[in-house]
C-alpha cells in the first residue's frame, strides 16, 4: 500500500465516519484543530485507524502528531514495519 492510498483511506473514514469536510482536510493543517474531536472521538479514530489497516495503535504515539500530514506518515510508517516485521 503506498502513500496516496493510505492518504484516500484516512480522507474517506474521516469523512465518513468524523464529518469532516474534505476542503479541511490538508496535509499542513493543525491535526486536532481539522478533526475537532474529543477523548471519544480519539477512541474511534483508533478503533478506525486498526480496522482499516491491521496493526494496534499505541495512544503515546497520537501525542507526537500535530499535523494531518503527521498522520499520514505515522500510518505509512506504520503498515512499513508491519511488512518488514
């Protein structure tokens, strides 16, 4: 799975299922303040972020993340160690 592949997955749960308008969805744009979500919220992005590509989110790591584009290297990098592992 390559980058703009995981890019249009996030775009498209985060649409779907968070109600964020796709126009606010950009790569340098401010990760909590695109989303606005709360504590519940962050549990279903968590519970999305796992079903839709296999590997178990550590809740230590989405504090690291301030940008969208901070998300989508985090999963890419992610699914990476997941195929070498």
């Amino acid at each position: 799975m390559n980058k703009d592949q995981i890019i249009s997955i996030i775009n498209q749960f985060l649409v779907d299922d968070f109600e964020v308008d796709i126009d606010a969805i950009q790569p340098q744009a401010n990760l909590k303040d695109t989303l606005d979500l709360d504590s519940l919220d962050y549990v279903d992005l968590v519970v999305s972020i796992e079903s839709n590509f296999g590997f178990k989110v550590k809740p230590e790591d989405f504090q690291k993340m301030e940008t969208v584009d901070d998300f989508y290297t985090y999963v890419e990098q992610q699914m990476a160690d997941k195929i070498t592992a």
